[in-house]
C-alpha cells in the first residue's frame, strides 16, 4: 500500500514542480516530518542540514542569487525560527525571494505551555507577528486543507516586485495531516505593472538630447537577468557605466565604458563622470546611501530617471515596472547604431594610504585573487575591511555572480550563501571574508566538507575587526581599542578540525595565489587564510575623507566647508 501523501509530501511535490531541487535549514522535533518527506521523494529535493538557522537562511539567499530559483529554508520552533529573522532581513532588504518553512507545536498545545510555544496564546509571543514585518506574505497554516492555498500565496509573493521572504508558520500536527489534492496550476507569479506611455516619452526625449549619459546599474539587473539589455543600452546611448557596490557583476568590469563603483567603496571616476553628465541613468537600483556616497551634491544638479519596480531614494523621474522589460521599451525607442563613449578614466583605484605594520596589504591580497579567479566563478564578499578591498579592487568574473550583502550587512552572511551558491550553480565560489566574519559564523566550513561544496574560503586575518579600529582610530582619537584581539592560528584551528579539507596558511600573496589555483583545479571546499595589520586603512570613503584621502580638491576649501565634506555617514 502507497503511504498516505501528507501536508510535508505536497510541499515537496510542489516545490519540485516549481525547480527547487533544495531545502536549507537545521532539525527538530517540529520540523522533522519535512525532511521525511524529502526523503521519501526519491531525491527529487534534498534536503542539507546548516550549522545555525542564520546560516540555513543565508544558504537559501545565495542559492537564489547564483541559480535564479527560489531559496528555500527549513527551521523548527522556537529559537531554531528566531534564528532564521537576520538572515530572512537580508533577503527582504536586498529583494531575494526566499521561502522559510518554520515548524511550531502541535495546535492542541498551543496555550496549553507548549514547549517553544509561539502561538501568541495565554502569554506567549505570536511568530506571526516577528516574520511579518520582515516578509512579503506570512501565514499560520492552521488546517491541512489551506496548505493547498497558502503555498501557491506565498511562492507567488517572495517572487513578485518588490521580492523578498515569504514564510509558512507549520504545526507538527498540520505537517502529518492528510494533504488535500494539488492545485492543477498555480497562480501566475504578479509581475510589475507596465511602463507609463506619457513618462517613457518624457524619459526617451531626455536621453536622445543629452550630451552626456552616466549609467548606474544595481543588483536589479542581475535578478532580472537584464546585463545583456543593459549593454546595448549603453551602446545605442554611448554612456558611461557604473555599478553599484552590490552589482559588480551586471556590467564588464574590463569593458571601456565602465566607470566604476559607485558610493563609499566606489571609484572617483564615477563621480567624474557624473560631473559632467546630463543625464543619470538609474537601473535596477534605488541607490541607497551605500551607493550614492560622496555623490549627493552632483546628483541634485543632474536629471536623474529610475528603471526599477520601486521608485529610487533621490528626486528623479521614475520608470516603474519590471527592469528587462523596461529597458527593452527604451531599446526600441532609440537607434541602433552605436553612439561613441566620451574619454573618462575609468576604474582607477584611489591610493592607498601609508602601509602602518607588518602584515599582507589588501592590494597585493586582492590581486593574488584576482590572478586566480576563474572566470565563471561565483565571489561572494563580507561585510569589513575585506568588503571594502575586494569591491574597490576585484574586478568581477565575466560569467559569475560576485555578491555583497548591503541589505542589513550582517557580518558572517557569505559563509552560508556561499554554500548555497556553489551546490545550487555548481560552480566554484569564493568566499572572501574577515576573522571577524569567520568567528561568527565560520563553522560552516562544516557544512561545505560534509557536501562536498565547490567553496573556496579565504580569511583575511587582522585579529580585529578591523573597520571598528579604524573608525576608534579615526573618530575617537587612538585613545583605545576595544575591537584588537589576541593572535588567532584560524588555518591550524581548521585544519586540525577537518583534516581531509585542503588548509593554507598563507604567508604572502604569492603563497594566497598558488592555494586558489591549487583549489581551481580540485573539487570540494577548500580554505586560506592570510593575516593583515588591523591598522590598515581599507578604501572606505568615510575613513579617507577623514585623512584627506579621498582624491577630494580643498585647495580652496575653509576648515568649515572641509569638515562638511568630510562627513560621508555610511558604515
């Protein structure tokens, strides 16, 4: 006899039909039967077993970001689902769709002093009420019947603009039910509404007149797989191209129109480029503070237009609706034929300031990857120093996505959503973080050696965390130093405690390149570490402005006008 198909066996079922081939998250009594039924699916979805929930989240984010599918996430009741809130943070800030499966008590218990109750019953706190604010749709499925529709809602959700979390709160009891028949189709995924006729008009006279286009691309030209829409539109308008911090990869770091980065970890060239455009081209980004650093002055004396699902954070003319099919409208409007780029100076990286100790400086770290990095592999950046240096010098793989969690920044995010990453594209895939990241969240590693993952990881190691040094440095008078700790051996610790996984301590950035091609030609995880002088001061504009370093002219500059300037709020 055929074992009855419960609420767990639709949710994979449907969840397969929809590609998900995967399932992030960590055990418990209260979510169990989930990876039972992924089980008995023959395979058809696999569940992976993360070292922390935050971990499990960030794993379903990275995977959604490198496959174009949908992440998902699996966590039991109680603190296993609190867990999940940073990492579900993330992927709304940041626009990933991602769905969290997050197993409660029985329903009979709830209010009866259930163990991890959260019910919102007789004193306890409603989960309902914690994921909400956090996603685009979140439901206590209370009766096995609803499942049928609850599921569908939510899919349909994490996957319309603006994407984001979607998160079905799941009793033990619901999950063993008899599951209803499924639906014979699902709703069709909402998509952003069309362009406005009168505001294209309006959109296209201005950059056919303008003498001088600055376009900056963001993560939303990625999500919406739009980079080769985005490169003709350059082409036809013979614009200058900048991308966001968080958007490396939608535009050829090598080609000739590329400017830059842009904002706080970004390159003076953009801001050059900007001085003397007429138009600002803004594509797949509402450029947030992060990016827009150091640009605000000259963004207020230019016409500014917004391609995105959301309206951008400064005055412009915004053309709602999806990113592909919007430029797409403006393609057709404009001639083919190409318009040639004014001279600029590209990405030319700012100096660096004076080395302070001994140690591998981030410039000959960056380029030791850079001399490694394959070019359809995935990087994946965390927040800090590390940040700073890789998104100001790494120039992104041409078929690979390279990723930089700005949403909410949370320290330790790539060590899952590399994972995620690597099993979900089946790529190799870096993961460029510091000590500080590591100590968090690095026994993830665990995970990768238990999968097999394609990940190379790569610990700067200043044993600090570093950008708060700099910023007690800087802003508080070297008086002290509450972020300097003690001599940390991070490549022994791991090798000692995973003896089959490929370790380097690297001494150099000779020694950092030869480990990553080393590891380019293996299969499964690898991981380096090399160490750094926690006074370093990485290419963070705040930290720059404040030395006068960041390529500003003040020949003419008072002291109050300088201070004013220097003022860069951001990290």
């Amino acid at each position: 006899m055929e074992p009855a198909v419960r609420v767990v066996d639709h949710i994979v079922a449907e969840l397969a039909r929809t590609g998900v081939d995967r399932v992030f998250g960590v055990g418990g009594a209260n979510i169990e039967d989930l990876y039972d039924a992924m089980h008995r699916s023959g395979g058809a979805v696999r569940g992976l077993v993360a070292k922390h929930e935050f971990a499990a989240a960030t794993m379903a984010d990275g995977y959604a970001r490198a496959t174009g599918r949908l992440g998902v996430v699996a966590a039991t009741s109680g603190g296993g689902a609190m867990n999940l809130v940073p990492g579900l943070a993330e992927a709304h800030a940041s626009r990933i769709p991602v769905l969290a499966l997050v197993g409660q008590p029985p329903t009979g218990q709830h209010g009866r002093g259930a163990f991890q109750d959260t019910s919102g019953k007789a004193g306890s706190f409603d989960a309902r009420e914690v994921f909400a604010p956090l996603s685009r749709f979140c439901a206590h499925v209370h009766t096995a019947g609803s499942i049928a529709e609850l599921l569908p809602q939510a899919v349909a959700a994490a996957w319309s603009h603006p994407r984001g979390p979607a998160v079905l709160l799941l009793p033990k009891d619901v999950q063993q039910a008899a599951a209803p028949p499924p639906a014979a189709a699902w709703p069709h995924t909402e998509a952003a509404g069309g362009v406005d006729p009168a505001a294209l008009d309006r959109v296209i006279a201005a950059l056919r007149s303008a003498d001088g286009i600055l376009i900056v691309a963001g993560e939303g030209v990625a999500a919406d797989d739009a980079r080769p829409e985005v490169a003709d539109l350059a082409r036809r308008l013979g614009a200058w191209v900048a991308v966001t911090p968080d958007a490396k990869d939608v535009y050829d770091n090598r080609g000739t129109r590329f400017a830059g980065v842009s904002g706080v970890m970004g390159h003076p060239g953009v801001a050059d480029c900007l001085r003397r455009a007429d138009v600002c081209l803004l594509v797949g980004t509402r450029l947030p503070v992060m990016a827009r650093g150091g640009l605000d002055d000259l963004l207020a004396g230019t016409l500014v237009i917004g391609v995105d699902p959301e309206p951008p954070f400064v005055p412009a003319v915004a053309l709602r609706g999806a990113v592909r099919a919007t430029l797409r409208a403006i393609v057709a409007r404009l001639d083919a034929r190409p318009r040639r780029c004014p001279d600029h100076a590209g990405p030319v990286p700012l100096p660096p300031p004076p080395a302070r100790g001994p140690g591998t400086s981030y410039a000959d770290a960056v380029a030791a990857v850079a001399g490694a990095l394959p070019e359809d592999a995935n990087v994946f950046v965390d927040a800090g120093n590390a940040a700073a240096a890789a998104i100001h010098l790494l120039p992104a793989p041409r078929r690979g996505r390279f990723v930089v969690a700005v949403g909410m920044g949370g320290m330790g995010y790539t060590f899952g959503a590399g994972i995620g990453a690597a099993l979900g594209s089946g790529r190799r895939t870096y993961v460029l973080a510091g000590d500080g990241a590591f100590l968090m969240h690095g026994m993830e590693v665990h995970t990768a050696v238990e999968y097999d993952a394609c990940v190379t990881f790569v610990v700067f190691n200043n044993n600090a965390h570093g950008m708060c040094v700099t910023r007690e440095q800087l802003f508080y008078g070297d008086r002290y130093s509450y972020n300097t700790f003690r001599p940390t051996d991070i490549a022994a610790g791991v090798g000692a405690a995973f003896p089959t996984l490929d370790v380097t301590h690297a001494d150099d950035a000779g020694q950092l390149r030869r480990a990553l091609l080393r590891s380019n030609g293996r299969t499964g995880p690898a991981f380096v570490s090399l160490d750094f002088d926690p006074r370093e001061i990485p290419p963070f504009l705040p930290f720059l402005a404040a030395l006068g370093l960041d390529g500003t002219d003040r020949t003419n500059d008072n002291e109050e006008a300088s201070d004013e300037r220097r003022q860069v709020h951001a990290g």
